[in-house]
C-alpha cells in the first residue's frame, strides 16, 4: 500500500492484518493521516440493490453536503454529539468504513448514500479528500439505499422511524410492502399499517381535512373508510370526539352494515353528537329508542324515495294500509307525549 507521510514524501506500508492492500487506504486532514476501510456491509447492500461500486478519491468540493443531509436515512440528518466523536477518533487515528457516494443519473456533484457524520467529521478536522466506495444510480435506487446502508454503520433509527420510512418508500417508488419491510428491516404487517395510516392522512387532504394530527391507532381504525368520500370525513370527526378506538371501530363497523349511504351517515352524525355529550364521568348519554326509531324513518324513507312498489317489497294493499294505521296513531301519540 502506498502511504504518503508528509509532502512530497511516500512510501509503502504493509496492510493490517485481514485486510488486503485494496481494502484499506489514508486520505489526508493537512499533517494528519485518516485512515479507511472497505465497509463489508455496505459492499453487501450496494450489491443486493444490483449496484457495482469502485474505490475513488474524492475532493470534499465535488461533494453536495447540503443535500447529502436531507438523503432520507435518517429522521434527525445531523447529530453533532456523533460528528464530534467521530472527529475526536479520527485525531487518534481510528479506522473508519469508507463513505459511499453516489453520482445521480451520471451528472451533478456526488451525494452522500451513506456516512454524513463521517464526512462531517472529516471535514471538522481539516480534510480535503476523502477515500469512498463510489456507486452510479438514479433517485429511486439512491432513496432505497441511503437508509438501507444507515442500519448497518452510524446511529440506526428506531423501529418506528423505520417502519414510516419503508411506508413512505412504498409511496414514492411504488415497491411492494415486502420489498420495503426487507430493505428496513421491519416486519411487513408494521409497513401495511403504516401504508394504511399513510392512505387516510392523504385521502383526507384531498377532502382539505386535516387528519395527520389523529394518533396512529385511530387512523388504523379509519382506514376501512379510507376511500369514502363520505363517510371519511365523519369518522375522523368521530375519532377526534373521546370516544376510543374501540368504541370508533364498532360504530364504524355497524354503520357500514346499513344498506344506504344515508343511513350511514345518519348514523355516523347521530354517534358524533351523542360522542361530543359525553359527561364527565366518560358516560356517553344513550338514546337507544330514539337511534332505532329514526333509524327506522330513515330506512322507510330511503326505501320510497326509489320509487319500489308493494309488489318488490312483497306487502300486500292491506297490509300496507295497516301499516300506514299504525304509522299515523304513532305519530299521534309522540305527539302527545312530548
């Protein structure tokens, strides 16, 4: 290996032990020699993506740092506790995997896949150049690999964090849940969830409602009405009354059992304002005759105005003349006990 002491000065060294003359290399901090190693995981990451990489010495000025900080693979892009212990090291003299750069769609300066904190550090302590496993890609490619190679060197994001970040990669590059669950090392049923939760939020935009401010497990409950025009914008306003996600669930679920949209919504509206007089001791004040008699009005009058005759709803003259008997005295005497 060729090891370069001073200015105008080299000569060679031999490799630690393990390593090959190829796998690790000193770039320079002015007198300062830092000193890199081919990282093996991420040589396994870069490859799973169908990627080749190559060993190159790269100026800090052909590196957009800027935008390498907003690369997706990490919640929080910067932590200064980290870059100062990683430049701390690098002044001792510690090895650190090589940093893997992307060229994007063969043009522009290079964007950092993965190791913004080692760049950061090195740039902290005076380098110039740093030695990097360089890889070509376009966007979609570099969006996936970025996190992928921050599970393995850094400051790995909680599962939480992950499982939104393989949701929002389902979204942008349009893989399957399974696909995204294996590059963020997550379970697949967090990142359908999490999809799930996703699909309310902006279908609820679209509707100008904003519901990004509900808790996850309320959002899982409305997803079953996800796609409803009408009867999304009820449920989040029935999620954010203090009933809980049980008590959202079984409403949701019994309304989207009745026959029409109108009964839905009656039903749904009906359960919102009896939700919005919950008392103070969390008891909701229920109406059980009244929810089945206007239910049943409802129903009747929904049934009319399509037009059916006796003969669909197999009654016969009779039958409906007693009913409409019956009606009327019912009306009569709500009326009178008021």
């Amino acid at each position: 290996m060729i090891q370069k002491n001073f200015p105008g000065e080299i000569r060679t060294e031999k490799p630690s032990a393990g390593l090959t003359a190829c796998e690790r290399v000193f770039s320079w901090s002015g007198d300062m020699r830092l000193e890199w190693e081919t990282d093996q995981n991420a040589m396994r990451t870069i490859q799973r993506t169908g990627l080749k990489w190559s060993p190159k010495t790269v100026s800090v000025t052909e590196i957009d740092v800027k935008t390498s900080r907003h690369n997706h693979a990490r919640k929080q892009a910067i932590i200064e506790t980290n870059v100062d212990d990683y430049a701390d090291s690098m002044s001792q003299g510690d090895v650190f995997p090589k940093i893997v750069l992307a060229r994007i769609d063969g043009a522009g300066k290079f964007l950092v896949a993965g190791g913004n904190h080692r760049l950061a550090a090195a740039i902290k302590i005076g380098a110039t150049e740093i030695d990097a496993m360089v890889v070509e890609c376009d966007h979609a490619i570099f969006s996936l690999l970025c996190p992928a190679l921050n599970l393995y060197v850094g400051q790995r994001e909680d599962r939480s964090v992950r499982v939104l970040q393989a949701a929002d990669a389902v979204a942008r590059l349009g893989i399957s849940h399974k696909q995204a669950a294996k590059e963020y090392k997550v379970p697949v049923s967090s990142v359908s969830t999490a999809v799930g939760e996703a699909k309310v939020i902006i279908s609820a935009a679209r509707l100008g409602i904003k519901a990004d401010t509900l808790p996850s497990s309320y959002l899982r409950v409305i997803t079953s009405v996800e796609s409803d025009a009408t009867l999304l914008p009820l449920a989040i306003e029935l999620a954010r009354t203090k009933l809980n996600t049980d008590e959202v669930r079984a409403v949701i679920s019994e309304a989207r059992k009745l026959p029409t949209e109108a009964d839905r919504v009656a039903m749904l509206n009906e359960k919102i304002q009896d939700a919005k007089r919950i008392t103070l001791s969390g008891r909701i004040p229920t109406q059980p005759t009244r929810s089945k008699v206007m239910r049943c009005v409802t129903t009747l009058e929904n049934t009319i105005a399509t037009g059916v005759t006796l003969s669909n709803l197999q009654i016969t003259p009779g039958e409906a003349a007693e009913i409409a008997v019956k009606l009327t005295a019912l009306a009569a005497n709500l009326m009178v006990a008021k």
